[in-house]
C-alpha cells in the first residue's frame, strides 16, 4: 500500500524532504510566524530590514520605543536606535527558540547585523558583535565581507560567536570568510575549546550579483546575452559550493537577495540556507515549481563562458583567486550594498527622531 504524505507548501516539503533549510528574510512578526509554519528554522535582520519591520508592525514597537526613549533621558538618537534594533531582533529570536532548543542550537537562530558604517574598523565590528552575542541564546552576528570585516569575523569566531558573513557576492568573499572561520576553530581546539555550539555562516546576495553584472554591462557599454546574467549570481553560488565540498569548510553557505525562482530552487538539495523574504516565500509556495534536487546540476558552462569572456567584474566574482581582501571593499557590489545600508540605517535613526524624538515641528 503506498503512502501519500501531505505538505502545507513547496518550501514545506523542501525543509521536510531535503537539507536545503528555509530561513525568513526578515524578522517581522507576522512574516516569521508565517514561515515558521511553512517549515523556516532561521530569520535575520538588519538596519534596512528593521526600518521596513517598523513602518509595517509600528503599532507593535510605537509603545515600547517611547519608553525607551522616556526612561534614557540622556541617550543620543543613535543609542535609542540601536536599543530599538536589538529589541526587534531579540523579540523576532524568541519565536525561533522552539527550533533552537529542539535542534540543539544547530538551528532556530536570527541574525543581527553590526553597524554597517563600521566597514572599515574591525575593532568595532568585533566589539558589538561581541555584544550583541550576548543578548539571546540564539543569535547570529551578522558582518561584512570587507577587509576589515574578515578580520572582525576570525576574531569573533574564536571569541566564540557563531558568525554570519554579509555584504558578500563572490568566490573570493566566501573563501576568505571560511578560512577564516577555520583558523579560528583550529585555534580554539588547540587551547581546549569546544566548538560544538558553533554554527558559522557566510552569505552570498546571489541577487545582487545580477544586479550589479547588469549595472556594469550598461555602464561599460557591455554586449552578453541577456539570459546569462540571471545566472551570475547562481554560477558564483554553485562555484563556492562545490570548492565548500572539496575543502571540507565547517562554514555553511547562505544565499540571499531574490530576483527569481532560480535564486531558490536551483539550490534545492544542497547542504545551505536559502533566506527568503515573505512576498517571495508566498509566490514560491503559490507557484508550481518542484522541489527536486538542482544544487548538483551544473551552469550550462555556454552561460558561463558568455559571462567570464565579457564581464571583468564577473570573472572576479567567479574565480577563486578572482580578488584580493584589499579588493572586497572596492568592489562594486560591495560599494553599492554597503552605501544603501548605510543609508538605510541613518533612514531608521531619522524615523525614530522624528516620530518619537522631535515630532509636530512648529513650522513658521
């Protein structure tokens, strides 16, 4: 007699059927407690993703962030912000706890990024990672890719602080992240440290690889196929996946920034992250694509060859000796993430200000 079994979504039966994990693109209430219930067992935040949690779900926080601001007379608009950003990713933690207690701690965390304005100084970066980890249990401390960041990264693993690497887009961003990652665990073993509780992470904005190989084709008057491109972000993915395989890194890859389908399905089967945002989850679980494993099946390597041939900044993405650390910070993708987190971030500060801190103008 065969058994049929029943699954609530396509991104359901992937975190049933498969290793490939389902993570929210956001710690939203409402849209983590609706991935939860299609199989999620991680979330993650940032300064952008905070503001757009506070535009959606303000009549969650608009009480609790006047008694912040009441109770710390003295604090600058940026301390109150910062407070504000943890709460929210503290608060979207406690409903990944189930998951983090029934897995051990291997999964069932949020990720909570540092400032991104600190790209450049890896003591800071270390030093509110180092904080952040100790406001829950389950948290990831998210931090950037950059020169410094690489730095912050090794220093906070061996601190022992599970780490998820962001502002990444490259073969040679994630290798510099694992090996980092390596050195620190190989360091806390020699002096007799478990890293048993460790689950580091490195993120590639598959995305935003599209994006910005679309962007320097326009600017650099660049001819390619235009059904190539859609495929950069996910040839990077694959690429650092199997060099991941091969030299056994204890980092777990991450893919994140959706475009399309693509961006999830062709990583089903893999042993890796795939962090959705809501809208996406919901067309993904509405669609008819199938979950079948596709994380094996190669680029069509016609594809491949379009892109490295024409696109400089696509062969530094792709090869695994395509860019130096000292280059990550200048690279393009890297420059026009970090500018609108940026942004984002002093975005938040001003909501918060004049909402809360500075509201009704007298406008003569």
């Amino acid at each position: 007699m065969s058994v049929t079994t029943s699954y609530k979504s396509p991104l359901h039966e992937m975190a049933q059927t498969t290793i490939t994990d389902y993570w929210n693109d956001s710690c939203s209430v409402e849209e983590l407690t609706y991935a939860i219930d299609h199989g999620a067992v991680g979330a993650t935040s940032n300064p952008s993703i905070v503001l757009a949690v506070l535009k959606q779900e303000m009549h969650l926080w608009s009480d609790r962030i006047k008694r912040i601001i009441a109770v710390n007379p003295t604090w600058s608009e940026t301390e109150i912000t910062w407070r504000v950003i943890e709460e929210v990713a503290v608060h979207g933690s406690k409903l990944l706890l189930p998951v983090f207690e029934r897995t051990g701690g291997k999964k069932g965390r949020l990720s909570i990024q540092t400032n991104p304005a600190s790209y450049r100084t890896p003591t800071a970066i270390l030093d509110q990672a180092l904080h952040f980890s100790t406001l829950a249990p389950n948290l990831h401390i998210k931090m950037p890719v950059t020169a410094a960041g690489v730095h912050a990264i090794e220093e906070a693993t061996y601190r022992g602080v599970s780490i998820n690497a962001t502002v990444s887009f490259t073969v040679p961003q994630a290798l510099a992240v694992a090996e980092a990652v390596e050195r620190a665990l190989t360091r806390r073993a020699a002096e007799g440290k478990s890293n048993e509780g460790l689950v580091p992470v490195c993120t590639i904005m598959v995305g935003r690889v599209d994006d910005w190989m679309t962007a320097v084709t326009a600017r650099d008057r660049i001819t390619v196929n235009p059904d190539s491109i859609p495929w950069a972000g996910i040839a990077v993915m694959k690429h650092a996946y199997k060099l991941y395989q091969e030299r056994g890194y204890r980092t777990r890859l991450l893919a994140a920034a959706y475009r399309h389908h693509r961006h999830w399905s062709e990583f089903i089967g893999g042993d890796v992250i795939t962090s959705l945002p809501c809208d996406w989850a919901k067309r993904f679980n509405d669609s008819d694509v199938t979950v079948e494993e596709r994380m094996s099946r190669p680029v069509d390597p016609a594809i491949i060859d379009d892109l490295y041939t024409h696109i400089p900044d696509f062969r530094q993405a792709y090869d695994a000796d395509g860019m130096t650390a000292s280059e990550f910070d200048s690279y393009g993708a890297t420059v026009r993430t970090l500018r609108g987190f940026i942004t984002a971030y002093h975005d938040l500060i001003a909501l918060i200000r004049e909402k809360f801190m500075l509201p009704n103008p007298d406008v003569r």
